[in-house]
C-alpha cells in the first residue's frame, strides 16, 4: 500500500471536519481516483448520493451529475471542484426544443438519458443511464418511447427491447470519435484481448465488442472475464481504474477517448473545494422538484 502524500492527507482531514463524502466517476485522473470515498458510474453515483448521510457532497465528474446529487438530496450541500466541467451531449438538447420535441409526438412518454440538465429532466417523464436503459425503457407501457439526447444510446437500447424509440440527434464527442478501423488496429496489435466498449459509441463499434457495457458493468466483466487482456472502448479513465481493481489482468485504451471536461478536475482543486466551500451547485427548487420525479422513478426500478 503506497503511503498516502500530503494532499491526501489534508483532504482526509477536511473530509472528517465538513462530514463530506466524495463521490468520483470512472473518467476522472488518477489523482482525483485515489482520492475517492465511491467510484462509480452515473447510475451507482446516484444512488450513493441518495443513501449518504454526509452533510456535503464533494462530486468529481461533470455537472449534469454534481445537478443529479443536490436534486436528489436537497438539504446537503453539492459541491464541484470545477464548476466549467460541463458536458457537450447534455448541452445539445434545451427545455424548449424538448417541448417541440414532443409536440410533434403527441402521447409518448419521454426517457431522458442522466447526461442532461435539471431543466431538461423537469420536462421528462423517466430518466436512465447507460446501465438501466433497457430497464427503464421495458417498464413503459407505450409501444412508441421519445429518448433523448443520445442517439447512440437510443439506437442500442432500441436493439435490446420491442418498442419504438423516437430519438433525439444528441451525441458524446468523444465516443462518437471512435471508430471500427481504429478498434481493428488495435485489435490486430492485441489479438486475445476482448474487446468491450460503451453504448454512447456508434453501431458500428459496438457490433465489434464482446460486450457493450455502462462504466459499472466494465467493472464487472473485467474481474468475472476469464480473458487476461481487455481493449477498453471508453473514456480513458476507465483503464486506471480496471487496472487498479485487476492487477493481474491487462487493459488497454483506445486512442483519442479523452473526455476534456472530465479532465478538468484536478486533486488540488478538490482539496480547495473542500477547504474554501467553494462551487456550492444551486438547482431552483421549481426545477428541482420536478426533475427529481423522473430521477426518482429510476431509481425505484433498482
């Protein structure tokens, strides 16, 4: 076990003093992984600020997440160590082109994807991550089902279940970057590796994986897979963590998957965050209570 350095140490500390919790998501640097209480994807983030009994929530990832926190718990206070680590996909979709959205497909219910704003959970009827989609999406009772913003998610959530997705033209940047050829390479440079990879990515790449997986269902297979090497076709970040869980097993990344907002957040910034009390996430409570029914929703499903 490596000792701990000085940062670590006066984050420990100021963790005790404020009663904090720092929830850190898979794509975060290293640095901000070693300091963290939970890891996780959107999904089991969600539910770990649901469950704490923190008073202030320190959240490492971008701010459609640190939104989530504070909307599902109200009376603790949300911190973000940098406050402009925001999301290009959640950014592609707005309250009032959610409303022309579904003006023109009158009784369909609408399945918002967590990388979303508060404003534009407020106008959804259920929200999902990348690990419950087909879940949330089955437990409708219409056949014809609005999912935004992603379409890639949509068009691989639409290939697990039978009903019509109406999808919105939203998209991860980084994810949409990869491509078959660029699997293939690396795939010719390690031939017994599986190969899994995330639903934001395009069709094209998921038929190539082995599995298709949320950042918590990679976590899964990589320490149940019976195969000694991994491809790993996600944001970069996923990599040190299977690596730190998985020591005899090896992971490699794919060229390009690096998200810049994620990167934004660095040990020293959390250590100020924590210090100075700085970057409190404020969600309107009219917004709030209505984003927090969809989110609640999916979380009752499990």
């Amino acid at each position: 076990m490596t000792e701990k350095s000085e940062l670590q140490e006066e984050v420990e500390e100021l963790k005790k003093q404020r009663n904090a919790v720092l929830l850190v998501h898979n794509y975060q640097i290293p640095e901000v992984q070693d300091l963290a209480d939970f890891m996780g994807d959107s999904l089991g983030l969600s539910q770990r600020a649901a469950e704490t009994d923190a008073e202030v929530i320190v959240f490492c990832g971008v701010h459609f997440m640190a939104q989530t926190a504070k909307i599902i718990c109200p009376d603790k206070t949300v911190l973000m160590p940098d406050p402009h680590a925001g999301c290009p996909m959640a950014d592609m979709i707005t309250p009032e082109t959610l409303l022309d959205f579904k003006a023109q497909h009158p009784g369909a219910p609408v399945v918002a994807y967590v990388n979303t704003t508060a404003e534009v959970k407020a106008e959804c009827d259920l929200c999902c991550t990348s690990a419950n989609s087909v879940r949330v999406v089955e437990s409708l009772d219409e056949d014809s089902v609005i999912f935004v913003p992603d379409r890639f998610l949509g068009l691989w959530t639409a290939s697990q279940v039978q009903k019509e997705l109406i999808l919105w033209g939203g998209f991860c940047p980084t994810h949409a970057a990869l491509t078959p050829e660029t699997v293939r390479e690396v795939q010719a440079e390690h031939p017994d590796a599986a190969f899994i990879c995330h639903p934001e990515c395009r069709p094209e790449v998921t038929a190539l994986a082995d599995a298709v997986l949320s950042t918590g269902g990679m976590g899964k297979f990589a320490t149940e897979t019976e195969a000694r090497e991994v491809i790993v076709g996600t944001e970069e970040g996923m990599v040190y963590r299977l690596q730190q869980d998985n020591p005899d097993k090896r992971f490699y990344a794919l060229p390009g998957m690096v998200c810049p907002n994620m990167k934004r957040t660095t040990a020293e910034k959390v250590l100020r965050s924590l210090r100075d009390m700085e970057h409190e996430i404020v969600v309107p409570p009219e917004i709030a209570d209505r984003a927090r029914e969809p989110i609640e929703r999916m979380l009752a499903l499990g």
